[in-house]
C-alpha cells in the first residue's frame, strides 16, 4: 500500500477521469439493493473530491451516468437521480467552500427537471472556484459527443468561419463538450470490467488505463493513492522509444 509521502509530487496526473462501476455488485454481496450500493458510492466520490484536492489533482471527471443507463429498472433509475439530487444539496455548501468548480457533460436537459435545476444552479454558484473542477459525466455518451462536434464542424464550414484543411484535432477538440479540459492523464475503472462503455472515446487517446477489481462503494483515499502510485511507475512514450524519454527527463 503506498501512502501520500511515497508519491512523486512532481508527477501527479492534471485530470483523471473514473468510470465508478460495481456499485450494484457490492450491495448484491451484502444482501442489499441495488441502491444501497449507490448510497454508498456517494461516500466514495466525496473521498475521492477530497483526495484529489489533496494530491493537487486539478480536474477530476466522474462517470455518473450514461445514455444506456437509461434501460435499468425504472426504480434504479429514479433512485439514482434522487441521489443525485440530494448529493448536491448536502454537498454544495462544502464544496463551494473549498473551491470546487462543478462543470457537467452529457445532455443534462435530457434529466428530470429537478436535477437539471439543482445542477444549474450549482454550477453557477461554483463558477468562479480554482482549486479543483469536478466534472460529472450525467446522460453522456462519447459517440453522441462526436457526433455534434461533427455537424458543429460542419456548421462552421458552410457558414465558411472554418475551412475543410483547417480542421485539426486542436480545432476539433474545440468542439466538443470538454473543450477548455485537458485529456486525462489517468482513467480507472473500478469493478473489474475492461471497457470503456461509451466514455470519453475522443478523450482517452493516449490516457494510462487502470482496472481495479474494488467495487466503487470500497474506492477510498488509499485506494486512490495506490492508484497514482501506479500510475508514476509506468512510462508514457506517445510512440517515441525508451531511450527518447529518458533523455527529456
Ligand atoms: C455503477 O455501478 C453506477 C452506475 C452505473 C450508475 P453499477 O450500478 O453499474 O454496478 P454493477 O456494475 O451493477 O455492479
Ligand atoms: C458505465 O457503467 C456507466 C457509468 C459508470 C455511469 P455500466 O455499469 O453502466 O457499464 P456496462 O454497461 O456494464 O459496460
Ligand atoms: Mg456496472
């Protein structure tokens, strides 16, 4: 187990991005609900807010919810916007208090009008914060993300304010909804699926993958360390060679 002392402070990744999975798995191995699991999962995005703005971690983008979501049980899904709902009234006040910029991806119009609204709001109460964003990924979709990037391209071109040949992968991340956020450097999904379930496909060109099999409701401050722990062992070329990389250094 490593502990924050052993990490290199010079290399904490800007952005890392969490696919929070098992929730469901954890409650079912205590004879729980579904729900009960996600209940417990908010506990882990509040250790993991705080860890991060311990670490100095600047953008952290939480997978909270997908547009395939959406097919679960009416009650689960009820369930986990009433949760989300009730997060943000318990946590804004704390947040706010200790910098954090809450920004959303996903078509947030698409949830009941009362999480919409209580995002929103939330959103603009934290605009100004510095210390960390914390980015929920709400009705998200990466194809959906790319395909509005495409026809915003394709908007831009018939209106002529951007020409085919000027279309670059700088212009193009422009279009899309985490355009003023860098890629993260770090992904980890908890509860030993290795998938990717339509997050951030753009995003996570050149991003360290890592799988866990903890569940998401037992991913807390450690499990996050040894998470960064792993993440400054590993060498990342961008389709250079060793030796390249060890010479930058
Ligand atoms: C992740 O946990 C939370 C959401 C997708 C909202 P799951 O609910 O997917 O948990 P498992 O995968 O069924 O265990
Ligand atoms: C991915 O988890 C979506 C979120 C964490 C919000 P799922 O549990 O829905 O993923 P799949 O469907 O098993 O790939
Ligand atoms: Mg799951």
């Amino acid at each position: 187990m490593s502990t924050i002392n052993n990490l290199d402070l010079q290399n904490i990744p800007r952005h890392v991005a969490f696919i929070m999975d098992g929730n469901g798995r954890w409650a079912k191995n205590k004879g729980q609900h579904r729900l009960f699991g996600h209940a417990a999962g908010v506990e882990s995005v509040k250790s993991v807010i705080q860890t991060a703005r311990e670490l100095g971690i600047s953008y952290l983008t939480l997978y909270a919810f997908s547009t395939e979501n959406w097919a679960r049980p009416s009650d689960e899904v009820e369930g986990l916007m009433n949760l989300l709902v009730d997060a943000i009234a318990n946590e804004v006040d704390e947040m706010h208090a200790n910098g954090v910029r809450l920004l959303t991806i996903g078509d947030i119009q698409g949830l009941p009008g009362n999480c919409h609204e209580s995002l929103l709001s939330a959103m603009n109460r934290t605009k100004d914060n510095t210390a960390l964003t914390l980015i929920l990924a709400l009705n998200y979709s990466a194809r959906q993300e790319i395909i509005k990037a495409a026809l915003a391209a394709h908007q831009l071109m018939q209106d002529a304010q951007l020409s085919s040949t000027d279309l670059s992968e700088q212009v193009f991340s422009s279009l899309l909804q985490t355009k003023d956020i860098p890629d993260p450097e770090l992904l980890i999904r908890t509860s030993g699926e290795c998938r990717i379930s339509n997050f951030l496909l753009w995003q996570l060109s050149y991003t360290e993958l890592l799988f866990t099999d903890t569940h998401w409701p037992d991913f807390r401050r450690e499990a996050f360390i040894d998470a960064i722990a792993n993440f400054q062992k590993r060498e990342r070329r961008f389709g250079m060679v060793s030796e390249q990389i060890q010479t930058t250094k």
